[in-house]
C-alpha cells in the first residue's frame, strides 16, 4: 500500500491559522509558529469576552433600571421586590429599555411595585 502523505491537509491547516492571523502585527500574521500562538490567545480573549459581555450588560439595565426608580423615589431593590410580589415578570432588559423609552409606563410600574410592598 502507498504511503499518504500529509502536505496538502498540513497546507490547509497553516493557511487556515495564517487566514485567522490577518491583520496581527509584524510576524504574527506572516510565520505560522506565531500566528498559531496569537490566534490560539485571540480564541482565549474571544472567549473570555462573550462571557464578560453578559455581565457588562446586565450591569448596564440594572444602572439604567435604577436611575429610573431613583427618579420615582424609590431604589432599585425595593423595586425589584415590588415587582416580584407584584407578579410583574418582566426581565432587567426590557425594563431598561421602558425606563429609557417610556417614561409614563415606568411610572406605572413604580406605582405598581409600590403597591405591592
């Protein structure tokens, strides 16, 4: 049986890195030993950031949520726990985006969350 040798899949697989590199800087998007070092560290960074987006934007409703119960004369928590036993189930995300938008509506739900307490 003849031997297979492995030049063209080794080829695709360099190009395949050296593809992902362009752009990087001095050596790392021209030699492969490098780039496959700094592609490896972008996928780590990559990672770690879409994880680090989730909270980042959690914190963001949470900050835009408040700003809009301090301005109803309430905080943050007693609102949150207004709504919860007001049976309001609404996520931090579309909360924010009504204190933002809709004024009035947030107002109501102050109100509402006050009620309930």
């Amino acid at each position: 049986m003849a031997r297979i040798k492995g030049a063209m899949m080794t080829r695709k697989r360099r190009n395949k890195v050296l593809k992902a590199a362009k752009g990087y800087w001095g050596s790392k998007s021209k030699h492969f030993k490098m780039a496959k070092e700094a592609v490896m560290k972008s996928g780590n960074y990559a990672f770690a950031g879409r994880r680090r987006k989730k909270r980042d934007f959690r914190r963001l409703w949470i900050t835009r949520i408040s700003a809009g119960c301090k301005a109803n004369g309430m905080n943050y928590s007693t609102f949150m726990n207004g709504l919860k036993k007001a049976g309001v189930t609404l996520n931090r995300k579309m909360l924010s985006e009504i204190a933002i938008a809709d004024k009035e509506a947030f107002a109501a739900l102050c109100a509402q969350a006050k009620a309930a307490l």
